[in-house]
C-alpha cells in the first residue's frame, strides 16, 4: 500500500530529510545526511508516481511535463514546510523530487562563515558570489545572508529566483521576490527590468548565461550589492567560468569591469558528518584585495590561490585547508577529505608529513 503524499511529506520533516525522490519501480527514496535511505513501504506502480506528481502539480505546471518533459516549482505542505519539487517523465513514467526548505535561516556563525563575511552585507555596491556544486548549501547560505540584510539595513531587496524557495517578509528592508516563468521571463530581464525598480540589493538565483552575467556585472558597477551563485569551485575556477563565458574580443573588458566590482568569492561543500548524524559546510572564501584585483585584471587566475593561502588576516580561506581542519577536528572522513581536495596529492604528502610528527 502506498502512502498518502501528506504522510510521506510529514515522514521528509520528522526524519529533516533534505530530499524525498518519486520513482517507478522503488519505493519512496529520502537522502538524509547525504545518504540515500529507501522507506519500507511497497514498490511505487506508474499510477503511484502520476498520482503523486498530480496531487500537487497545478494543471499549468502538468501541461509543461507534456509539453518540455519537466517543471521546476515551489511548493508549500501547509505552515509545515516549503519544499522545492522537481517533476519530470522518465522512461514515459511520472517522477518527482522534492528538496526540503528549512523553515528557520541560519545565522552565519552556524553555518561556519567567519565575521569578514559578515562585513561584506554592509557594503553598498559590488559582486558577492556563492559557489558549489548542487546540494551544497548555496541557496540556504544566501538565504541567511538576505535575511541579515533585511533584518539590519533599511534597504529595497530584488531577489530573481527560479522556484523562489525561501520566502522573505519585509523587516527593516524591503523585499521583492520574483520568479522566473511565473513574474518574469529570464534572469537577465529581471536584472534589467529591476535596475528600475530602486534597488539597494539584488539577489541572482543563477547566473547561468552570458546575458545574466554581464547584467549582473552591470549592476554591481552602478551602485549595487549584487548577490549570484555559479556551478564552481574554488574562485580561480569561478573567475575563469565568468570571464570564458564571453567572447575573446570582450574578456579583457569583462576582467577589468571583475576586477573592480568583485567583493567576494565563496566556494562551499555539504559533507556529512563523520559516524554522526547532520552534515557540516567546508568554505574556500576569497575576499578582493588590491593584489587579487590585479590578477584578475592581467589574467593571472592560477595565482589567486597563493593569494587566498596567505590572506587570513582578511577572512580568506583555502578549500583544503578547511577540509584538513575538519579532519584533524574528528567531523570528517578520510575518504572525503581526499575525494573533496582541490590538490589531493598535497592533501596526501600533508598527511604523511603529520604522521611522521607525530611519531
């Protein structure tokens, strides 16, 4: 017997799953803590999966899993919580996953940003970039970090986001949240429709194109703290990814504009926790300095890292040098520690040069 979706939503909260996925042929799926857990309930039957994609689907967002194969939407389970669902057809058969958003935003100190970050909410202009692969946090850490804006400046903040997911209420600032196919076509007409619309901050979802980038760009070098997330590790790689986006002809323009607007890059991982429940974030943080401003603009990006490396007294920190921490501190895996390494073989040399210290 398959569950009632209200049952299996309430099962994603109690467990505080971050994701609950829909498939013919298995039963219900959760990932807690990164790890995929199957729940003992029957196999789902293609009439399962279609009944579960419907229950919650509006005919709108069904006519586009006809129309494209998939839709992306938010999606509230009462007061309980708000989940982000993607709905899409494989092999001919409905399937959903639903990501859990968590109802309470975190300050920075829990998710483990240092002050420096926090320095960076009160500037007036410029880039701020969040980075990572999928799942690792991103959105949850930008969430935080509007929630700090809206509660301690008297600001308007735009944000543009493809579901919205966190839902702001106006506190000291003001928010206005659009989403993409339902308030507005694209990233890169929000970006421009909002220059217009009085903003002090501007939140991009996703800055996925070259269009998005080079608006996003524009509107940190006219007087605004401009937030965007990219699929990246590491700044050298996130710098790179920006600039290779455009044209030969225009990169040495957009480096110069980067290298002026650009206030921070922060790379961030979600690992679970080792022989623990939960799951810990591990950061690579490059705040801009004159000399980090200097490589960017001579497309020096492969020394950016020796710059990060000797940044502390900036808030800057190295990837690896986090993950090494976490090691030594008990919180992570051995395999993850290599695995997640930007530079696993000086990760390994690290490590045996400890070992033999300690002997």
């Amino acid at each position: 017997m398959s569950l009632e979706m209200s049952s299996l939503l309430q099962i994603v909260v109690d467990e505080n799953a971050s994701d609950l996925h829909i498939n013919v042929g298995k039963p219900p799926v959760l990932r807690v803590d990164g790890r995929l857990e199957s729940l003992d309930v029957d196999i789902l039957e293609p009439e399962d999966t279609e009944n579960y994609v419907k229950s919650i689907t509006s005919e709108e967002n069904l006519q586009r899993i006809q129309e494209v194969g998939s839709t992306d939407f938010g999606f509230a389970f009462g007061d309980i919580a708000r989940f982000r669902v993607a709905a899409f057809k494989q092999k001919g058969h409905y399937s959903m996953v639903l990501r859990l958003i968590p109802n309470r935003l975190l300050t920075l100190e829990e998710i483990g940003l240092p002050v420096s970050v926090k320095d960076l909410l009160f500037r007036p202009r410029g880039l701020i970039l969040v980075t990572g692969p999928t799942g690792s946090g991103k959105t949850t850490t930008l969430a935080s970090m509007i929630n700090i804006i809206n509660i301690e400046r008297e600001s308007h903040i735009v944000t543009v986001e493809d579901p919205i997911e966190y839902y702001h209420t106006h506190k000291k600032g003001l928010v206005t949240q659009r989403e993409i196919g339902v308030d507005v076509p694209s990233f890169s007409e929000a970006i421009k429709r909002g220059l217009r619309q009085d903003p002090d901050v501007i939140l991009v979802g996703e800055m996925r194109d070259l269009e998005t980038i080079e608006a996003a760009i524009t509107a940190a070098e006219t007087g605004h703290l401009v937030f965007g997330t990219l699929h990246t590790t590491g700044a050298a790689k996130t710098v790179d990814r920006i600039i290779d986006a455009f044209p030969p002809s225009q990169q040495e323009q957009i480096r110069a504009q980067l290298s002026t607007s650009i206030l921070a890059v922060i790379s961030q991982l979600l690992l679970p926790k080792y022989n623990q429940k939960g799951r810990i974030a591990v950061f690579e943080i490059m705040i801009s300095t004159p000399a980090i401003q200097n490589l960017i603009r001579e497309n020096k990006t492969f020394r950016l890292t020796s710059e990060i490396q000797t940044g502390a007294k900036f808030g800057m920190k190295m990837l690896d040098a986090h993950l090494y921490e976490l090691y030594s501190q008990g919180m992570i895996s051995y395999a993850d520690l290599i695995t997640k390494a930007q530079d696993p073989e000086s990760m390994g040399l690290k490590l045996a040069t400890d070992i033999k210290k300690k002997k």
